[in-house]
C-alpha cells in the first residue's frame, strides 16, 4: 500500500442523457472517459477511481453506471452519485479522496472539457494541498458539446463559489 503522500486517484466526471424509455443512460462519451480510465490505471500507480455524478430522473446514477461499466484492473470503485456540475464533481470527490488520503489525482474528461474542469478542480482539490493533472479521453466533440461548454462559462465563477461554500474554502 502507498504511502499517504503517494496515494493517487483518477476522478472520472459523468455525463448522460435521458433516453427515449425516459431512463437516464451515460453517453457514449462516458463510456469512452471510462475506458481511458482503465487504460491510465494500467499506466500509473493508481489506489482509486472516483466516478462522480448524479441521476436526474432517478434509477442508476452517472457514477453508478461508470462504475457498472469498469472494465479495468482492481482497484478502489468510489461513487459519488450527487454531483449535477463539474463544479460539483471536484467539491463533492475532493472529501472522498482525502479520507482515503489521496494527494494526487489525474482527472480524465473530454477534450472540450478539460478547461473548465482544469478551472474548477485545480482551485478546489488544490485549496486541500490535492495535485492535479488532466488527461484528455480520445472522445469525438460534437457541436452540442461545445455549446454546452460555452454557456457554462457564464456560471463558472457562480459554480466555483458554491464548490468552496461546500469546503468552507475562502479563496
């Protein structure tokens, strides 16, 4: 077992879409970031995976269904079934990481996605003394993803603020 100060994770944030029989399914995308996961794991000196995100409709949540869909080597399955903005996925994985004292933590989204999750995590896991890197997952962009991307720009700051909040984080 690593030591405290060696323990790493990779933090996985979900994504998902109601389906046609009203059930709420990860896309495709996810599965694709959860298959880039397995292959970090086999690259680095990994003691969890942390999946994070929420069910809007009820049922199996985004981390839940992550989870379900690990194929790769036995380590640490952590779910975080709450969060519903990646400002959320960093506020809400950081407590769970740190109890199993992680200080390292490599998170593994969609290319489009790596700045705005760079903006929240880097603030929130760093304020904790967490490191962080991000792997970009080789998933196709698409022009709703990129909308999404942008009009969530308008909240950021409003996100980050309530992600602290949730830490007491003053910074």
């Amino acid at each position: 077992m690593a030591e405290a100060h060696d323990r790493c994770a990779v933090v996985v944030p979900g994504n998902g879409m109601v389906a046609a029989d009203g059930s709420y399914r990860i896309s495709e995308s996810c599965i694709g970031l959860v298959r880039a996961a397995e292959r970090l794991v086999e690259e680095l000196s990994v003691d969890a995976v942390a999946f994070s995100g929420w069910s809007p409709v009820g049922g199996a949540s985004e981390a839940e269904q992550m989870r379900d869909v690990w194929r790769g080597r036995d380590v640490a399955l952590v779910v975080e079934p709450t969060a519903t903005t990646t400002a959320q996925n960093a506020s809400r994985t950081l407590p769970l990481l740190l109890e199993r004292g992680v200080r390292r933590a490599v998170v593994v989204c969609a290319p489009l996605h790596v700045p705005r999750a760079r903006f929240f995590f880097s603030r929130v896991y760093g304020a904790a003394g967490v490191e962080v890197a991000f792997r970009k997952a080789p998933v196709a962009a698409s022009a709703r993803a990129l909308a999404w991307e942008v009009l969530a720009l308008s909240v950021a700051r409003a996100q980050l603020r309530a992600a602290r909040a949730e830490h007491g984080a003053r910074r």
